[in-house]
C-alpha cells in the first residue's frame, strides 16, 4: 500500500453521504461500511474526487469555506477505514469496481415496494388495531402459558414449538430483506447470539446509505408480519373447532408471536426497536451512551466520569432517558431467565432423561423423551455456531458490519 503523502490523489467518489442530525452518515454501500462524521468531513470528502492532491485539496478547503482540515491525517484515516477507492490512479479494490448489485436485490426490490407500499403498511396498521380489539372483544383468546402445550406429551409439544419458533423467525427476517430490498438496500442473513437467544438476523447495514426516511419501514418490517400472523392467528381460532389440532397450533403461533413482539422492548440487544429509536434520535452509539450512564450512576469510576464528560450535553440528555429503559429491560430479562427459562430447561431435561432411561419399554414415552434431548442438544449446537460466527468468525471478516 503507498503511503499517503500531500501530494497523494485520493478519490472517495464512491462514498454515499447522508445527513443525520448534526453529523452525516458516510460510506462505501457496496462493502458496507459507514461512519459518523461532522459536516468538515462531509466537505473534504466532496473535494477528493481523484482531480486534485491532498494538499491541493487542504488549501481549496480553506479558501473557499475557511474550513482548516489536516488532509494528511485525514486520508490516512479514510485508507486505513478501507473507504478509498483509488489512491494515484490505483485502483486499491478493482473488484468492487466491477460489482454489480446482488441478482436477489434485482428480483427481491419490486416484491418489497408492493408488500411494504402504502398499502402494505395501512393494512399492518389495521391488523394490529384488529388484534387489539379482539384481545379487548374477545379476551379469552388472549395467548396463555398453557398454549404452549399443542400436544399431550412435552417432547411433541417442545418440537412444534422450535418449528414454528424458526418459521416466524424467518418470516420476520424475510419482511427486513423484502423492506430494505425495496430501499435498494441489499442484505445478509447470519446466525448470531444475542445474550441468551440464538437468532438469525438481517444485516441492514446498507441502509444507512439512504435517507433517514427510507430506513424506518425497513427496521419495522419484521414487527409487520409479525402484526400479520398474530391477526390471522387469532381470527382463525374464531372458526376452528376448539380443542383441534389447528386451533391448538393457532394458539401457540399467537402466544410466540406475542413473545416476539415483547422480545422487541428488549432494547439493549439492539433489537429492531433500537434501531428505529437511535434513527429517530441520529444518536449514532445510545447503546454505548447508555451503558456509560449506567457505570456512572452505579461504578462511578474515575475514567468512566471522564468518559461521561466527553459527550455532548444532548448525548447525555438521551443516554439518560435510554439508560433507565436499558438498565429495567436488562433487570426484567435476567430476573425472567432465571427463575423461568433455566429451571424450566433443567426440568424438562431431567425428565426426559428419566423418560429414556425408565421407560425404554413404552415407545411413546420412550421417543418423547429422546425428542426434548434432541432439541436441547440442537439448541445448545446452534448457541456455539451462533457465538462462533459473532464473536470468532469477525477476525476473518474485513470490511465493518452492522
């Protein structure tokens, strides 16, 4: 790599910019990758378009705007970001020069304006106003704990709930690509862990190439299928026969929609509800903000102050309000984790193992134990390959994500 010099020709042409607030979102929408910067940037960017040197640059700058800015350094930063595309005609990526737009954005981007038009979104509005009704009309349809159980036995029931569990993942996950695809925004599906939930998630990252308007549908997309199967869940159950297969199966669908829509207040996993928060509020780290606020009120270390003083008052004004939201999701979270989830696990595990070992005589009860192992083991598997791929896999990886 050549070494940035006053006379280096730099050309960062390609870099979108987007206004958020007092700062712009800049960046390269092929590899993804973005930065926050003040409007001084966003006007030394505009000037290095591979027509003039750095230091050619640094005087324009000045003169005709009175900016002064340290293009060196400034360069070397935008180098060492990867968010160069050539330096003295040297091309330092020639194959993201070639690439073309994903051939699943091309297909994808006019399902997505149909589904997520104004239409699509008034009807998922009134879908969730139905629902709301029907829950105030009719409030026995109300998802209880006991619909969990769509079957007799545990094992059986534990299995329909993993099914249906990823298929409304994926379909949520779907209503992101499809809204952002309908952006021109392209995205990736991975396999990630957030605290104690294995999730597959959409990669939106090129979202912040657009404007601040365009971004909302897409991060409200999911909870908009999820506003559509809960809707059709409960209507359902007004015609099937209760006590049904179907029925049952609705119910549940209702309760692990319903789960799911809660799942979003849990902020400080940077849930699609953060998104849309931090969008609206152009705080471009209040996960970061908050935490700090949390560590000031509670550890109140000497660098941690030091730190609390560096934000800008409006960062601290947000990071105040966000923090409380932060610090009572997190309380609630761990509370719900530790007296439900793990000794319900632990439970149901230890009488599967019963069931296996005691009962090899009785195939139903013989199998249904095995079943509950399975998925346990399938569960654990997939938090490893999800702690694998955010925390190991991000070595290998070049360009910044989301």
């Amino acid at each position: 790599m050549s070494e940035v010099t006053l006379h280096s020709v730099l050309d960062v042409s390609h870099l979108s910019i987007q206004p958020d607030g007092d700062e712009y979102t800049v960046g390269d929408p092929v590899a993804e990758n973005f930065i926050r910067i003040p409007y001084e940037g966003v006007a030394a960017i505009r000037l290095l378009d591979g027509s003039r040197t750095l230091g050619e640059a640094q005087a324009l700058l000045l003169e005709q705007e009175g900016i002064e800015v340290d293009f060196l350094d400034f360069g070397t930063t935008l180098l060492e970001l990867e968010l160069v595309r050539s330096i003295d005609g040297q091309l330092l990526n020639p194959a993201a020069e070639e690439q073309a737009p994903p051939s699943a954005l091309r297909w994808m981007k006019p399902i997505g304006q149909v589904v997520f038009g104004k239409i699509g979104v008034g009807l998922y509005l009134l879908f969730a106003v139905a629902s709301l009704l029907m829950f105030i009309v009719r409030p026995e349809v109300f998802p209880q704990y006991q619909d969990f159980f769509v079957f007799p036995t545990i094992g059986l029931s534990m299995l329909a709930i993993f099914i249906v569990t990823w298929v409304l993942l994926l379909l949520h996950e779907t209503a992101h690509m499809l809204a952002a695809a309908a952006a021109g925004a392209p995205v990736r599906f991975k396999l990630s862990v957030r605290w104690f939930w294995v999730v597959v998630e959409a990669e939106m990252t090129g979202l912040w190439a657009q404007p601040r308007e365009k971004r909302y549908v897409p991060f409200f997309a999911g909870m908009c299928f999820d506003t559509t199967v809960l809707f059709l869940s409960l209507l359902l159950q007004f015609w099937l026969p209760e006590g049904g297969f179907l029925n049952n199966l609705c119910q549940m669908t209702a309760l692990l929609t319903l789960f799911q829509f809660l799942s979003q207040l849990m902020i400080f996993v940077r849930t699609d509800l953060y998104f849309v928060i931090i969008t609206a509020t152009n705080a471009a780290d209040l996960s970061g903000d908050a935490r700090l606020f949390l560590k000031k009120t509670f550890l109140r270390s000497k660098d941690t102050l030091q730190a609390w003083q560096q934000l800008q008052p409006r960062q601290q004004k947000l990071a105040g309000w966000f923090g409380l939201l932060y610090g009572v999701a997190l309380v609630v979270v761990v509370f719900l984790f530790g007296l439900l989830v793990i000794p319900a696990t632990v439970s149901a595990v230890w009488l599967a193992v019963e069931q296996v070992l005691s009962d090899a005589g009785s195939t139903l009860v013989f199998w249904d134990g095995v079943i509950v192992l399975l998925l346990t083991f399938a569960q654990f598997a997939l938090w490893g390959a999800g702690i694998w791929s955010r925390y190991f896999r991000r070595q290998n990886v070049i360009t910044a994500g989301k």
